[in-house]
C-alpha cells in the first residue's frame, strides 16, 4: 500500500516515510501489521529472529564503503534490476531501519545524489542475501585453502589464507579497514604518551 501510494506522489519513500508507513499499514491491516523480519524469510528457513552474529553482519552493511556498497552484483533472480519488486521488500525494509539506524544515515548519503531509494534497497538486498543465504563471501563460497587446520596453526600462514579467501568480499574489507583504524589510532595515542 505504501509504494503505491508513493509511486502515485512520484517520490521515493526515505527513510522517516518507511517509519510513517508503518502505523498506516498495521491501520489497513496490511502486511506491515505483522512484525517483518529484515529480509524474506524465504532466505533463512532457521530460526527467527536472526542470531547475533547475522544481525551483525546486517548491520555491517550500512558500513561498507560507499562504493563497495553500489558495486554488488544481483546474487537472485528476483533482486536482478529488471525484476525487482519494491513493494515485496517495503516491510523488510521497515524492520531493517529499525535494526539498524546506520542505514538511515547511508541512505541520507546516497539517496537522491547516487540512486533512487528503489534502487538503494535492491542493493541492500543484494548485501543481505549474502549475508543471510551466502555467508562467509561475495560469492558465498569460501576459499578451498583456508581450513580448520591452517586455521588451529594461528600465524602469518593463517592470516595470509583469511586474507586470499576473503578479499573480494565487502563485508571483510569494511571490519579490516575498522580494524586497522583503531590499531593506527591506538599507535598514535601509544606515540604521544611516550613522547
């Protein structure tokens, strides 16, 4: 209901207009009044809610650098352009702002400047697919080289095997570049208390 509505306006809905749809759509009676996972729950015939560590993962999304975020392939049939449907994802999206407010702010930052908002949650799901249907890489395939046993070992082989198995992946490389911020940072700190 709430697309359509949008659709008739000729704007794309933002994120304050995905939270005002919400009490309209649990108003109709329409899906938005059933408590909607972040993503179809099609994509994950586990348990709900989504565990710690997924929820994580989805979280990461909003985090990824810009453009590592617009640079993902369609990993399903139905998040291709051509096929995708907004309306199917309007209460999942709903459920992911309220996840994670992070994808507010991205959405500030890229839509209208970058892609439409249509287009910025065909993405997201994208991101998400993987997470929830792929994880462990962009193309849900791990490395063959990396394994308990290099990873039990612990050293700069073991280092080395993450790195090749997942560096073509978003989400690897946004918690790296964190990682290695917070170790520059804390250096810098270290160099001024010893200075």
């Amino acid at each position: 209901f709430g697309s359509r509505l949008v659709l008739r306006l000729g704007v794309a809905p933002g994120p304050r207009a995905l939270r005002s749809l919400r009490p309209l759509g649990r108003a109709m009676g329409g899906e938005a009044s059933r408590e909607a996972a972040p993503y179809p729950a099609r994509w994950d015939p586990g348990p709900a809610p989504p565990s710690e560590e997924r929820t994580g993962a989805l979280q990461a999304i909003s985090t990824l650098d810009p453009k590592a975020f617009l640079a993902v392939d369609a990993p399903a049939p139905e998040l291709e352009a051509g096929k995708w449907d907004f309306d199917a994802f309007l209460p999942h999206a709903q459920a992911a702002l309220s996840l994670d407010k992070g994808i507010g702010k991205r959405i500030d930052q890229l839509v209208p400047r970058s892609v439409p908002e249509s287009e910025f949650w065909r993405l997201f799901y994208c991101h998400a697919y993987r997470v929830v249907v792929q994880p462990g890489s962009a193309t849900g395939a791990a490395d063959a080289t990396l394994t308990l046993d290099l990873l039990k070992l612990s050293d700069d082989a073991t280092s080395n095997a993450i790195i090749k198995a997942f560096e073509h992946d978003p989400f690897f490389k946004s918690v790296s570049r964190k990682e290695m911020e917070g170790i520059l940072q804390r250096d810098a700190e270290d160099d001024e208390k010893l200075a």
